[in-house]
C-alpha cells in the first residue's frame, strides 16, 4: 500500500471510529471516483457495523436531488457498493425510507437489496403502485425480482405477448400457488434448468395436481404456437421458457410433444428486418424435446432437422439427437430413420379413425393426406357429421391437428429422401423393408423412388419391386440396397425410367429419374480450380439465404458494414469436402440496396470452388469484396488454394452445382416479372433482360423435356408449341412466348414484354387442370402450365392490368 493510499486509509478508518458519516459520505464521493482510492474506501466500508451502513446509506440517499433529478453516476456506484451489504432485517421504517429514495433513482439499488427493502417496507404484500412499477421495470433484471414480483406485487409477465395474455387471464381464477409458479417460471434465465431451479419447481408442483398443470400448461405453450407479429418481451420469453421446462417435469402429452415442436417453427418465423422472432424460445423448446424420452420427442427433433434452417437452432437439434444416438448406440442416420412415427397409420399411407357417429379415413396420396368422411351408415359425405362436429369437438381438432402434423412430417422425409443422394447410405433388406419400403408413413415416399437392389435398379408397383422391363424383382434377405442416381448410368437406362414413371403413374415426391445432372465442361476443365458457370447473377439475398439453409448450406447474411464474411458453404463430412459459392453485396445506397438494419437486399455471384473439409476459409470485406484467405486483399490477397474440380467425385460435383442451379433459378431478380424496368434506376435492366429470355440452365432443360412429352395431352397443347428456350402460344390477339426458365413472357407483335404476375397459388397447380407430372417440386412448370392456359384463351381476359397492355400495342 503507497503512502497516500495508507493515509486516506487512516482517515476514513477514523471517521469510521468516530461515526462521523456526514464528513465519511463527503469523502466517500470525492475519494470513490479514483480508481487508486477505490480498495482503500471498500476496504474502510467493511469496517462499519451493519447500523452504520445503514445509517450511510440513509445520509446519501438524504443528500439526493428531488423533483426529477437523479443521483450523479458516482454517487450511485457507491450506493450499490453500500447496499451489496444490506442487512436482510433492517427495520421496516428504514427500508420504507430508502425504498422511497429507490423510486426516486431507480437504479441506484442492486436487485438483491430491491427486493430486501420491498420486503420489509410490505411484508402484506401491497406495495403502493410506484414501487409495483419499479420492480416491474427492474424485473429483467435478475431472478431475485422475478420472484419477488411474482411473491408480492403479481405475475411475472407483461401483456402484449399471445402466452402472458393469457396467464394474465387465466391467473385470478386460479389458486395462488399458480402465481409463485409462474413467478419461478420467469426466473429461468439460462440455457437450461439448473438444479436448483428443478428443485424449486418441483417444490410448487408437489402441492399441485399434474394432470391439470399438465392441462393448463399445455393451454398457454400453445399460445406460443401462434404466428409472431413482433419479438417477444424478455420477460415474457423467460417465463415462457420455465413453463416450457415446467411441463417438462411433469410430463407432455404426446400432443404437447408436438406442440413443442410447433413451438419452435414458430419462434424461427423471421420478422422483417429482424430475423428469427426468438431462438432463445425455439432453442428451449429444442432442449426439452431432447430430454423427454420416447418415440413421439425423438421424431418430432428428427422432423426439425429436416425442416428448421436457423443455425444456431439447427446446431442445438444436432446435439440433441446425437446424444440420443450415442445413448442407443447408433449412427446419427439410423436414429432420424427410427424417430419416424407410424402416426397410428394400419397399412402405408392409411388410417380409419372412428367417431362415435362416423368414421374418417385418411389417405396419402402423393404427397398430400386427404380425409374422406363417411356417417355411421357407411355413406360418403363431404365434411364431418354434424354429429361429430356437435358431440366430439375434441376428437375433432385433434383429428385435424394429427393431419397437419402428417403433412409437415411427409414434407421433411422427403427432404430427408432427398439429401440421401449424398449420405452414402446403404442397408440391409430387411431394414430397408421396414425403415423405408414397407413404413406407414415413409412407405409412402419410399415406393415411388428407384432403388438399387443388389445392383439390379427397381421400382415398386402393383404391391411388388419390378425392374425396368417390368419384371418381378425378388429381394432375398442377404441383399444390399442403395437409392438409384442417374448420374453414371447410361442415358437409355435414364430414359427407360422416365418412360416406366410415366406408363405406371407415378409420380416421385422429388425429381430422380429427371433429376439434372451436371458434368464437367470444358471452361471447367480450363479453369481448373473453379467453376464460373453460375457466376454474373443477381440474387435476392434473403431468399437465397433461406434457400441455402433448407438445402445445407450455411450462410451468413451480409451487411453493409465494415466487416468481413465467409462465403456460403456447404460442409459434406461423408466425403471430407467443403463447398463454396463465392457472392458478394451489391450496391451501396443504404435504404435503397439494404433493409432498414443494413442487410443487402441482392448479392453477386461469382465462383464454385471446392476444398478439403478441414481447409482454411475465405473471407470478403463486405464493402470492397474480394476473397482472400484473410478477406483484406492487401493483407493477402490470394484465396486458400482450392482442389481441382477433376478430382471431385461425379455425384459430389453434380449435386453441389444443383443446389446453386436452384438458387439462381430461384432467387434471381430475372425471374420477378415486375423488374422489367431494371430496378433502381435501371441499374439491373442488361441483367433481367439476359437472364428472362436467355439460355436454359439445367433445370430449365428437364422442364423443356417434360413439357414436349406433356403437351399432347393437354387441352392447351393444340394451341401450345416448343421452340427452343419457349413455350409458344397462340391466343386470338396474340401470340406468346413463355420463357422456360423464367416464365417471362414475350408477345407479338416486335416479341413486346407482357407482365403477368401469377396469382397465389398457381406454383402450387392452382388454377392449372389436374394433369400428371412425374415428379413433384417444380412451382414454376405449374405457373408456366397457368400462364400458358390463361394466354390461350386471351379474348376471355377480363383483368385490366394484362388488357392494358394489349391496348398499348
């Protein structure tokens, strides 16, 4: 201790001795502020006795301003300094005076004394309404306020989010120990449930009956549930959260398992200019779905992990399952096959599920669950008895529930189907029978795929797998099975397959037998190290970000700031491979190129490149651009040396240029018909224009080739033809030509822009006759099939922003 240190020491120590506080406080508020006096002042400060601490606090609460003013920074930092040491039994008129000058300088109290003094100032419970307000306002704060909020001033909520609304009024007719558990509830303000927060809940639940906590619980999660218009209030969000642990402990249903899984879809719906409504909600509802046993829990998480592309959630799910694979002793592969559920389904794709007057019978066809009703007698009717809509509400709505649930859970095993192209998976028969061809539920998907069957490729139809020739395949037991992939297979084989989907009907629930193939060009084969085939485009950065994510990649979304990102990747560990696709921000008028946060509303794209899974990453400075391996190009400007494309295996290489392919065909501004002046000022006019009506990518060629051998058999194919990159069609004003690509249109006379913008519904066959494709996905063949019978019959067009422009011309 320095000699000036040891002085002011010795002083305070004697004003301390002579209970002169007046002078202490004086120099308290000098001598605090300097960070050299700050241990000699704590060190004098343990010296008083606990009157005399009470009696400080008191004499600089005294010396506050009044009348709006607040206490000066430094003076509050010594309050807190004093108050940490709080005697919890001060009296309750001492506690009354310094609660006063709490109110009055609303942060000068630490949460733990806070709470101390409104204790004792009313132990009744009452507080008067300005001290209500200041632990509501302070109840972010710390758990010791939550639950003092919740013990004595009410629930520990806010009104505005769906779930605290409803506690709010469901609370008065409910017995009191519901507020002290609500008030524990808002108190979960980590990750996950500690020990003692497990013990505190458990105490409540113990004087309580688990089935309707059970009930009530499961009433306001739901709420949850429900579409988000804003980010939920913090604590609300935390208390949500200890319900959701609470239901946790006494056990969901296995609708509310479901529910929890609707919860956190919920939660990840992003708010513009926000992003996900709240991750700390779905991360939550994630955990507890990883620590309930059983079946219903682990399929739900497997569903997510098809369906949920935020990463940090997604990270979360991974963790959870392969903590349940290493507990089974399994792969992570197996357990998202064995966490399907069968959904009661009695045969694949069926169930009859009987009411008291009728039955309903659920069918999966193709990818859609359809219900046919039927009354007691046996006769179809069109909507549920009225019988049943009046007597068995319950029954009912959970009937419709377990449909949605089915057609969400179809949606992710067909991504999952989808992403095994990839996966190098191969099974034995028997598991494959029973995981795959024989389930309830991914039977359903499982029999309109090609598999390969010790190296004989077979489809299944008529109860039975049948090779191309339509011969009987009998699978012994001893056989291996793989999923079919056209790529390396010879172009007639392709073809015969084609041929055999469309002579059976059926129709695969992604494209296989169409599914684009990319090989290695020549410019390729020049560059090398990296792809430029789908560089030069404009992309709609958010929806090229969500894209990205269903399909695997992670992205981050760029700003316009002064910072670095790395490039879109896709990490294939199977194969010890990274991908990247090189883009960058475009634009820089802020308001015009970004969102109000500053995110770019359109990227660049340049190369594709590929490295070892392990290798360095690239970055780009989101201003200048420019991948380096440090992202400052004069730090470093060379890239982290990529591998050779030659050296990429086939399907590896195809199916990575797929995904981008689907990104551009996707996101590209080309394909919005409204951007036919260029965007802002004009500045996209040269792209839109080469991109609406230029070459075909891949994808647009399958659908060249679909279109050729459909056209036939349509009711507009008498007045429909294809040439080249179009669909011709003649109308009685017109003629009109629809790009395949982007479904743009051209029409006579001097090929004239026509902007149609397809009504909601039509990427989903909407408005477009019934008429089978082979494959299922494609949303712009259904609005081109759309326009195309629209245009046909252009005398019948009665909407004035298409008639307009017939009479321009």
């Amino acid at each position: 201790m320095t000699t000036a240190t040891g002085d002011r020491r010795s002083h305070l120590d004697d004003l301390v001795a002579a209970g002169r506080l007046d002078d202490l406080a004086r120099h308290l508020r000098v001598n605090l502020r300097s960070s050299a006096a700050g241990e000699a002042v704590r060190q004098a400060l343990r010296g008083l006795s606990r009157e005399q601490m009470v009696e400080l606090i008191r004499v600089l609460a005294a010396g506050a301003p009044t009348g709006g003013r607040r206490m000066s920074w430094s003076d509050q930092e010594l309050v807190r300094e004093l108050a940490r040491r709080l005697p919890e039994d001060v009296s309750a008129t001492t506690a009354a005076e310094l609660l006063a000058f709490a109110v009055r300088n609303p942060h000068a109290m630490p949460p733990a004394a806070l709470a101390t003094l409104v204790r004792r100032a009313h132990p009744d419970g009452n507080p008067p309404d300005e001290v209500r307000e200041l632990v509501q306002d302070r109840s972010g704060e710390s758990p010791h306020l939550r639950q003092l909020l919740a013990d004595l001033v009410g629930p520990a909520v806010r009104g505005g989010d769906p779930w605290a609304d409803r506690i709010l009024a469901d609370l008065p007719g409910l017995e009191p120990v519901w507020t002290k558990l609500v008030g524990h509830a808002s108190t979960a303000t980590s990750a996950r449930p500690s020990a003692d927060w497990r013990r505190g809940a458990e105490a409540l639940l113990s004087t309580m009956d688990a089935a309707r906590v059970r009930a009530v619980l499961g009433d306001w999660v739901a709420t949850g549930t429900r579409t988000p218009h804003r980010q939920p209030d913090p604590l609300n969000a935390d208390t949500l959260r200890g319900l959701l642990w609470t239901l946790e402990l006494v056990g969901p249903a296995p609708e509310q398992v479901r529910m929890l899984a609707a919860l956190v879809e919920a939660m990840l719906r992003r708010l513009p200019g926000i992003g996900p409504a709240s991750p700390k909600l779905a991360n939550a509802a994630v955990g507890v779905l990883g620590r309930l046993d059983g079946e219903d829990a682990l399929g739900q998480l497997a569903r997510l992990a098809n369906r949920v592309s935020y990463r940090g959630t997604l990270n979360e799910i991974d963790k959870a399952l392969a903590v349940r694979a290493e507990a089974l002793g399994l792969s992570r592969d197996e357990i998202e096959e064995l966490a399907v559920p069968d959904y009661g389904l009695t045969d694949v794709g069926r169930h009859t599920v009987r009411f008291a007057a009728g039955r309903a019978e659920l069918e999966i066809q193709a990818s859609a669950v359809t219900v046919t009703w039927f009354t007691d007698a046996g006769r179809q009717v069109k909507s549920p008895p009225a019988a049943v809509r009046r007597d068995q509400p319950g029954e009912l709505a959970e009937l419709k529930a377990m449909v949605k649930e089915l057609s969400a859970m179809l949606s992710a095993q067909s991504a999952r189907l989808d992403g095994l192209f990839l996966a190098r998976r191969e099974w034995s028969a028997p598991v494959w029978r029973e995981r795959y061809l024989d389930h309830p539920l991914v039977g359903t998907l499982a029999r309109r795929l090609i598999w390969v069957v010790d190296g004989v490729p077979c489809g299944y139809v008529d109860g039975v797998l049948r090779t191309v020739s339509d011969a009987e395949h009998v699978v012994g037991a001893a056989a291996r099975v793989e999923l079919w992939h056209p790529i390396g297979r010879p172009v007639p084989e392709v073809v015969a397959w084609r041929e055999w989907l469309e002579r059976h009907r059926v129709v695969q629930p992604f494209k296989q037998a169409h599914r684009e193939v990319y090989l290695l060009t020549p410019a390729e084969e020049q560059t090398g190290t990296y792809s430029n085939r789908f560089a030069g485009h404009v992309l709609r950065q958010h929806q090229f970000h969500a894209l990205a994510a269903a399909r695997g990649w992670r992205d981050k979304l760029r700003l316009s700031v002064d910072d670095t990102y790395p490039p879109p990747v896709r990490e294939l560990p199977r194969w010890g491979l990274r991908a990247e696709y090189w883009v960058e921000g475009v634009g820089d008028e802020y308001g015009v190129d970004t969102t109000e946060s500053g995110a770019y509303l359109r990227l660049a794209t340049d190369q594709v490149r590929f490295y070892p899974i392990d290798a360095d990453s690239n970055w780009t400075h989101a201003w200048t651009g420019g991948y380096s391996a440090s992202g400052a190009a004069w730090d470093n400007p060379e890239p982290v040396p990529a591998l050779r494309l030659d050296q990429i295996p086939a399907l590896v290489f195809s199916e990575i240029m797929r995904d981008v392919d689907l990104f551009v065909g996707v996101a590209s501004i080309g394909n919005d018909p409204t951007w036919s002046d260029g965007g802002p000022q004009g500045r996209f006019r040269d792209y839109w224009t080469s991109y609406s009506f230029g070459e075909l990518s891949e994808t647009a060629r399958t659908r060249q080739q679909i279109l050729t051998r459909l056209l036939p058999r349509l009711s507009v194919g008498a007045r429909a033809t294809i040439d080249g990159r179009f669909l011709v069609v003649r109308g009685d004003l017109r003629t009109y030509k629809i790009h395949l690509g982007s479904g743009n249109i051209l029409m006579s006379p001097n090929d004239r822009y026509l902007c149609v913008v397809p009504a909601w519904g039509a990427a989903a066959g909407g408005g477009t006759e019934r008429q089978f494709l082979p494959f299922e996905g494609d949303g712009l063949l259904a609005v081109i099939l759309s326009k195309a019978m629209l245009l046909a019959d252009d005398t019948a067009i009665t909407d004035p922003s298409i008639t307009r422009q017939f009479e321009a011309g």
